[in-house]
C-alpha cells in the first residue's frame, strides 16, 4: 500500500503541476495539458478505490480473527 500512496502523491504534484504552469501564464490550460490532467485523476481515483478495497478486506479478516477467538473460548 506505501506504494500506492506514493504513486498517488506523485500523481497529485503533476496535476497541480499542470494547473499552476496555465496559472503562472495567465491562460486556460491546453487540451492535452486538459488530457493529461483528466488521466491523472483517474489514476488517482484507481488508486484510491484499490486502497478502499483492500482497508475493507483487512477489516474482514480482523472480524475472521474475532470471531475465531470469541468461538474457540
């Protein structure tokens, strides 16, 4: 999962890379700077569906291991 954060914090500085860049230039930012932005978020949003998933997952198997201890008392 440190990985994952990682990737997810590289991802978040080139996309506000973008932003500030048309900021600094007083312009709109360009359709591929648009592109780029818009595949970035997505990256984003992948990465922290798969984080989701897997605190959803640990939390399973700390209840498994609950119940397990609750049972063989």
């Amino acid at each position: 999962m440190k990985e994952m954060l990682e990737r997810q914090n590289d991802l978040k500085n080139k996309a506000e890379e973008i932003v500030n860049t048309a900021k600094a230039e007083n312009r709109a930012v360009t359709e591929e700077e648009k592109n780029n932005f818009d595949s970035i978020m997505k990256e984003i949003n992948d990465i922290e569906n798969t984080i989701e998933m897997e605190e959803k997952l640990n939390n399973m198997e700390t209840k498994e291991i609950k119940v397990e201890d609750k049972i063989s008392l």
